[in-house]
C-alpha cells in the first residue's frame, strides 16, 4: 500500500527565512517539537488549525499571503 505524503510547505520555509527564523524558532512560537515543526513542514503530518492560526498572528499575515502560504491560493 502507497502511504500519501501531504504537500511540502516550501512558502513556509521562504517565510522563516525572510524573518530570520529557524525551525527551532518556530517550534517555540507553537509549542511544538523542532521535529514536529519539521514533519509539518515536509508534508509528513498535517499542520493543526490552531497551529496555523498561532503563524498567523505571529506572523501578521494578511489574509492573501496566509492562504498562499497553507491553502496554495
């Protein structure tokens, strides 16, 4: 049986590296494990809303980049 990966989050990557961040930085706004943050990222788990919200806000997004960002709109 063929396991399906979710999409890779390759905008996420450009947003951490446009701020500054690591993995690790973003592990701790989450809550979250850096390897938790880092199968997230890779398509290896699907991210949880509340995570995504917690990214926004921290973030400052606006509504057009999120869903660029997650919903590749």
């Amino acid at each position: 049986m063929e396991i399906k990966k979710l999409p890779k989050f390759i905008k996420i990557k450009s947003l951490l590296l446009e701020q500054g961040d690591t993995y690790r930085d973003l592990a701790r706004i989450l809550g979250r494990s850096v390897s938790t943050v880092q199968l997230r990222i890779n398509g290896e788990r699907s991210w949880e809303w509340e995570e995504l919200q917690k990214i926004r806000l921290h973030y400052k997004l606006s509504d057009e980049r999120f869903l660029s960002i997650f919903f590749n709109v």
